[in-house]
C-alpha cells in the first residue's frame, strides 16, 4: 500500500497538478508527430515535375511537402517587385491547376529576400513577390482555407549573403503544397511576418501580364 502511494504521489508531481489536498491531476496534452502521406507525394511529385519542365523552377521534397522554389532574378521585373515576368506565369499557372480541383491539398506561399535593406522593405518586398505568386493561384479559384502567404523577408536565408551568389538564392519565392488537413499546422511554423491575402492590385498585374 505504501508504494501504491509513493507511485501516486511520484505520478502527480510529474503532472504538476496534483496537492494534498486531493485536486485532479492536470492532464499533460501531447502533440501527435505529424503524419507524412507517401502516397500523396508519389502522386503529385511526377506531375509537379512535368509542370515545371524547361523552366527556372525547382522542386523538392521536404519533410511531408513539395516545395517549388522561384529564383526572383529570373521571375519578377527587376524595376517591379511585385510583377512576374510572362515566362513565369505558364509553370505557376500548370501548377495552381494541380490543385485546383483537389481539396485534399493546400499551398503556402512564402516570399524570401536577401539582406539588402531594412528588415521592414525586406519583409515588404518579399510580401508582394508572395502576393504576385498566390494571386496566379486565387485566379484558379484556391480560398483562404487552401492557400495562404507569408514574407518573411530575409528571415530564413539559405546560403550566406557575404557574397552575390548567396544574395541571389536568397532572393525567391517558395510554393509548399502540403495535404490540406496539415495546412494550420505548416503556416504555424512561420509566424514572423504577418499573414497577407494577395491584393487585387497584385491579381491585376498578373491579368495584365498575361
């Protein structure tokens, strides 16, 4: 009977909600590990590759998603930060007719740039090339529970921005397909820049440029 009780007494301290008084335990919630969908990749990684041939896009699979990586030297107008060039617009738009019909899958669009600047033109900048990139994709007829857009600015760099080959990697915009049951879960992740829909002044652009 005494170690029934010590066990008890060792179980609610772990909890942090037990007293001596006899409260209830406080319940510890844990967060389920996310669930990669295989099946889903195989199916969308082929035909995300044939949209994107002969273009400047690339692809990858990373941790459960597919990610389409837009280099901004070769996608928007240099005088225009927020206007795609017309070459970028048939990849994006194969791309958003994907998932156009398929409610099984979400994107996330998240606009990068390099160090250049201050960190608000930055994040700015990169709002409006993830803005010009979603508005291809709410023409497709994509709502806000199935896409949603980030500019991080130069937040998340991936290569060093000492030098004008790493500032020209950083300066992009990724498109995340990711199952539509974990699209909360993903945009999660990146919570520095404010959410943004695309404008209609960007849907415009995209309009005009076509």
């Amino acid at each position: 009977m005494n170690l029934l009780k010590s066990t008890s007494l060792i179980v609610c301290m772990v909890l942090a909600g037990c007293s001596s008084k006899s409260e209830k335990p406080t319940e510890v919630a844990v967060a389920p590990e996310p669930v990669i969908n295989h099946a889903w990749l195989d199916e969308y990684e082929p035909q995300l590759r044939d949209a994107l041939k002969d273009s400047s896009f690339e692809l990858e699979r990373r941790e459960g998603v597919l990610v389409v990586t837009a280099p901004v030297d070769a996608s928007f107008n240099p005088d225009r930060p927020g206007m795609l060039l017309p070459v970028t617009l048939g990849p994006i738009s194969r791309v958003a007719k994907l998932v156009e019909n398929d409610d099984k899958t979400a994107v996330v669009v998240l606009g990068h740039a390099d160090s250049t600047g201050s960190v608000e033109i930055n994040r700015d900048v990169s709002r409006k090339r993830a803005g010009a990139v979603a508005a291809i994709f709410r023409l497709s007829g994509l709502k806000h529970d199935r896409l949603r857009i980030r500019g991080l600015g130069s937040d998340m760099p991936r290569a060093s921005n000492e030098l004008a080959e790493g500032r020209a990697l950083n300066r992009r915009v990724e498109m995340i397909l990711t199952p539509q049951p974990t699209l909360l879960a993903l945009i999660g992740q990146y919570s520095e820049g404010p959410a943004a829909a695309p404008t209609q002044v960007a849907a415009a652009e995209v309009s005009k440029a076509k």
